[in-house]
C-alpha cells in the first residue's frame, strides 16, 4: 500500500514511518506541518529510501491536503498530526481546537473527497485510521478498564479537542459510509521522544542531576505502552480492522507516576552512578489544574480480533528507553538548550489562549 502518515515527524508517528518502511513493503508519505515537537532527524533511518516521501504541509490546509492526495493517489491514511501535551493546552488551547479539531476536520474531508471518485475496488479497500488517546475516557477509579464502549468524558483542553476529533471521524462513517478505523491508546514512551514528557523528561533531568518534578503526590496512575509496539498495532488496526470500529491500544503495565520516577532513577543510578541515589532528586510539586487519576486500558478487542500483543513489558521497555537517551545525546541536546529546558508547564496564569 501506499499510506499517508500524518504527523509522521513527531514521536508515534516517526516510530509508525519507521515501522513501516523498516518492516513492511510499504510506501509512506509523511505530511507533517513541522512544529516545535516534530524533528526530521528521528527519520534519519529511513529518509533515503525510495518507499519513504516527506510533504511539509499543515492539515489545516485543504488546497495542500487535496494536492497530496491528487499527487500521490494513496491506498489508506493514518491519522496522527496533532498537538498532544496536556500542560502546553492548558497555557494556550487554541492551537489545539485548530489542529485536533479543525485540521482533522480538513483531512478527512480532503480524504472523502479524494475516495469518493475512486474506483469501486479501491473504494473498498481505502482506509482512514484516526489515530486518539485514552484520555478521551476522562479518569477511571480505582478499578476497571477502559473499554471500546466507555463513555466520553474528557477533563482537558487536550483530551477535549481529542474527544471532538474522535466523533468527527465516527460520524463520516455513520453519515458518508466513509471506511474510518478509530484507535486509543494509552500512554506511550520510548526512543525519540520529545523532552517535555514525563519519562524523557525524568531521564534527562536525573542524568544532569536536576529536580525530578513529581504532580501532586505522584499516584496518579498511567498504562504505559512502548511507541514500538504500538507502531505495530496500528499497522494491524490499519490492515484488518473494520471501518467503523475502534480499538483501544495498551500495554497492560499500570504504574504511578512515582514509580516511574523511582524506576528511572534506579535504573540510571546502575547505569551512571552518582555519589547519593537519584531518588533525592524527587521534588512533589504543584499538581496539574484537572488531572485524571488513572488511566487503563483493556486491549482485549485489539489483542482478540487481530492477534496483536505487546512485546515489551514496563521493565523492557524502560530499559530500552533509558539505553537510547544514554547513546544518542546528539539527538535530544539541542532540544534542551533551544526548544524545551525542562521549565514547568500548565500553570494557571491568566484567562485567554
């Protein structure tokens, strides 16, 4: 197939680029707008090959967005531009109505507008992957799981224009027929993640023996699930999903906040020791204006219907992680001295943005 990968310079989506280029025979078509968390050179691996194409272009563009699927006639979308990082929306939401909401309104009107004069046969094969989040679902208890069916109930300015995004997708299908395969997935880390996220964040800050911010008291509960394997379940969502559903993505590896932190600074303390544990880094502060209390994901539909399972589990997947900050400093230190220092984000500072 050929496949539009939107938002293929940021972090799931460069993994996705990767995957697909790496370990399927696939063609990719990378249309990324290039804000502060997409970086080209997470795509270094594969920007040579003949499979692979970059478009710089913004989603909320539809000139652009029906030039792209005029030029390179593609066989499936999958959906992943989109501003993600909580605290950035709670500081400046309208980024994130124009992107998530708007841009995801643009695309796939673009897309249905492009599929409707293909032929019958790839017609029916076409696919439009919306690629979401479980923070759609709000905040779970301290039991359950989110399943396929649990109502919306979005807390932030972030999970809000993703919630938006995910019923526009859903209604193109119910109202146009039009082949929409919906995921959401839980909370992903690994290599080339951008340095504003808790886990890139905690590993770079231990490394230069900075305070480890920890929100609140730091249980707040996560279902974490490595970029890796989740390139994988799209690409099956992609490929044997049913228009019309969705499938939620998770690693099944629930863990708080603060144990994530004490995993790291474990882990970094065997690997680059220093004269006392990382652990006295750990500084509680202020917590996010909103935050879910746990997030969970049953996987059960996804891991039933098309065979997927993770392959990393938390420990695995840290390790890995951690192991990459260490060997490719080259990548994330320029980040930190010119894009993002590890600053605090989210506060309430006035009404507007």
């Amino acid at each position: 197939m050929k496949i539009i990968v939107t938002g293929g310079a940021g972090f799931i989506g460069s993994a996705v680029c990767r995957y697909l280029v790496q370990d399927t025979d696939n063609t990719v078509v990378n249309v990324d707008k290039l804000t502060y968390a997409a970086n080209l050179t997470s795509l270094k691996s594969v920007e040579n090959s003949q499979r692979y194409v970059f478009i710089r272009a913004d989603i909320c563009d539809r000139v652009a967005m029906d030039d792209v699927f005029a030029r390179h006639a593609p066989d499936a979308v999958m959906h992943l531009a989109a501003e993600s990082h909580v605290d950035r929306s709670i500081n400046g939401s309208d980024a994130f109505i124009r992107t998530n909401v708007l841009g995801t309104h643009c695309l796939i009107e673009a897309a249905r507008a492009y599929w409707v004069h293909l032929p019958p046969d790839r017609a029916a094969s076409f696919r439009f992957l919306h690629v979401s989040t479980d923070e759609v679902y709000g905040s779970l208890g301290a039991d359950g799981l989110f399943s396929e069916t649990t109502a919306y109930d979005p807390s932030s300015p972030y999970s809000a224009s993703k919630a938006a995004a995910d019923h526009i997708a859903g209604a193109w299908f119910r109202t146009f027929g039009f082949p929409v395969v919906l995921s959401n997935c839980s909370n992903n880390y690994g290599p080339y993640h951008f340095p504003e996220k808790l886990i890139p964040l905690i590993i770079l800050n231990a490394l230069d023996e900075k305070p480890l911010p920890v929100y609140g008291d730091g249980s707040n509960i996560r279902d974490w699930l490595y970029v890796e394997d989740h390139a994988r379940a799209l690409h099956a969502i992609l490929t044997n999903g049913r228009p019309g559903e969705k499938y939620n993505v998770g690693g099944r590896n629930e863990k708080t906040n603060l144990e994530v932190v004490y995993a790291i600074c474990d882990a970094l303390d065997q690997l680059r020791p220093t004269r006392t544990s990382r652990r006295s880094l750990v500084s509680f502060v202020a917590d996010r204006p909103g935050h879910d209390h746990r997030y969970a994901i049953d996987a059960t539909k996804l891991e039933r219907e098309l065979g997927w399972r993770a392959q990393e589990n938390f420990t695995s997947g840290l390790q890995k992680t951690i192991t990459w900050y260490l060997d490719n400093r080259e990548w994330w230190e320029p980040l930190r001295r010119s894009v993002y220092g590890g600053e605090r984000l989210g506060l309430i500072t006035s009404a507007g943005g």
